[in-house]
C-alpha cells in the first residue's frame, strides 16, 4: 500500500520529479537523463501503469486520493498529498486534471526488434512539435499501426505534453529511436518493407492509387510540420505517395495527415 504523505513546502526535494513541468529544455534534459516521465490525468496514469511502467511516486491534491485510491491501494510508492495551490508553484501550472504520477522509463528496443512481427509501420523524420507527436501516436494506436521509428532528432513521445495529446496512446504503440538518419533506416529493407514517403509534391501517386493496404510490409515515412521530409529522406524511399486536396488546399497538418495516411495503409482507402 502507498504511504500518503501531506506536502506543505513547494520546495520539498522529495517533490523534484515535478519542479518546472513547464520548462520544455529543463524536461527535455532532465528527464530522460533519469530514466523518468511524468503521466498526468487519471486515465493517463492508469495507462501507463496497465502498460507496465515502474510508478516513483505521485502527486494528487486532496479530492483525487478518492479518486486514484485503487492505484493508491496498489502500488508501494509515496503519494504526495497537496494543495492544488502549491501542486501550481511546484509544476509551473493549474493542474486541473489534479493527478501527477512520476513514471520509470523502459529501455527502448532495437529497430530490428521492432520490426520483425510488425506489417505496418510509421517513420518520423525531425518530428520535433510534442503537440503532433502525441497525435501521430494517437492515430497509429487507433488505426492499426504495428510500430514507430523516429530520426535522432525528433521530440520525445514521452514528454509530458506528447502523452496528454495521445491520451496515453504513447504506450500503446512500440517505438524506437534510430541512431542515425537516413542510414538508420536499413533494417526495414532488410525485413522486406517498402518505404512510402507521404509528401504533398505534385510528383507524388495518390494513397488510392498506390493501394498501400494491399502491400505486405509498409513503412509510412511522415516529415515535419512545414518542411516535410528532406530530400535525403525522399531520396530514401521507395515512392512518394500523397493524400489528394480540394479547394486550393496545398496539405493538411501532419498530425491530421498522418490519420488519413495511416487509414489508408492499415485498413482500406481513404475516403474521396
């Protein structure tokens, strides 16, 4: 059973796990650097417990002990009780979702790993917006995506705000983190997947008429927000494919096209 201690000071050491939530360049050093994330929400939290990962701690304000009290019951961690005051001087921000719980890590998997019992699989290049990697992870969960690789330079899925947009999707979805760009991206030739490159360039094939769901193995390859893929990972695939667009509309958001995208790849064509 967790201990429920009662917090005063925002500047209890035991409360570091959560000092500047807000500070995106403190969270993105600090925390893989100690082997920890921070899951916020009640669903958030369970979530990541059900997938397996290591509770430190958690931070709850009075109303929500009732609340997560099965989890509290469970799990022999300290449970700091606060005010929602001080839980805001400790984060840096109004948690209303009143629920904090510092997380364990896992060691990530190799993509060769990753890859052999995957058929459908997402490639992010220089993905670095938490907003839109929480949503490509939500969509890949939802629609049938077997796995995620990322470039050495995209966002942490893990970060805090990653997690809250993909409602907890992030641990649904294995992923792996490649160690170089494009070389990395070998073991999916090695393991037979073709590599499309979802691009809005007029050189590009329409999703309907590439037929990506009747292929064995795919590698959908998703650049960032505004450049898209570079020419280095262009080059790297074997097609480019495109979502067609209406009424002068050049692309759509990646976090959006990514859902049209994986429909088309994992389950049948998108919608006209």
């Amino acid at each position: 059973m967790a201990e429920l201690i009662t917090v005063e000071d925002p500047d209890d050491p035991r409360l570091r796990d959560y000092t500047g939530l807000t500070d995106v360049e403190l969270r993105r050093r600090r925390e893989p650097a100690e082997g920890l994330f921070i899951a916020e929400g009640e669903k958030v939290v369970r979530r990541a417990k059900d997938a397996g990962y290591a509770m430190r701690s958690m931070l709850l304000s009075a109303k929500w002990v009732d609340v997560m009290r099965d989890v509290v019951d469970e799990l022999p961690v300290p449970v700091y009780v606060v005010t929602p005051e001080l839980a805001e001087r400790v984060t840096g921000y109004h948690v209303h979702r009143g629920a904090l719980a510092s997380m364990q890590r896992k060691p990530l998997p190799t993509a060769t790993e990753l890859l052999r019992p995957a058929r459908r699989v997402v490639v992010m290049e220089s993905v670095n917006d938490h907003t839109n990697i929480g949503a490509i992870f939500r969509s890949a969960a939802a629609l049938g995506m077997d796995a995620v690789l990322l470039s050495p330079d995209c966002a942490d899925p893990l970060y805090r705000r990653s997690v809250k947009v993909s409602m907890g999707a992030v641990f649904s979805v294995p992923y792996a983190r490649l160690a170089t760009w494009p070389q990395g991206l070998g073991p999916l030739r090695e393991e037979g997947f073709t590599l499309l490159a979802l691009t809005p360039d007029e050189k590009a094939v329409s999703l309907d008429e590439a037929a990506p769901h009747r292929m064995d193995r795919v590698a959908l390859m998703l650049g960032a927000e505004g450049d898209g893929l570079s020419a280095r990972a262009l080059a790297a695939a074997d097609a480019w494919v495109r979502i067609p667009m209406a009424h002068g509309v050049d692309s759509l958001n990646v976090g959006a096209a990514a859902a049209v995208a994986f429909y088309a790849v994992a389950t049948g064509r998108p919608t006209a």
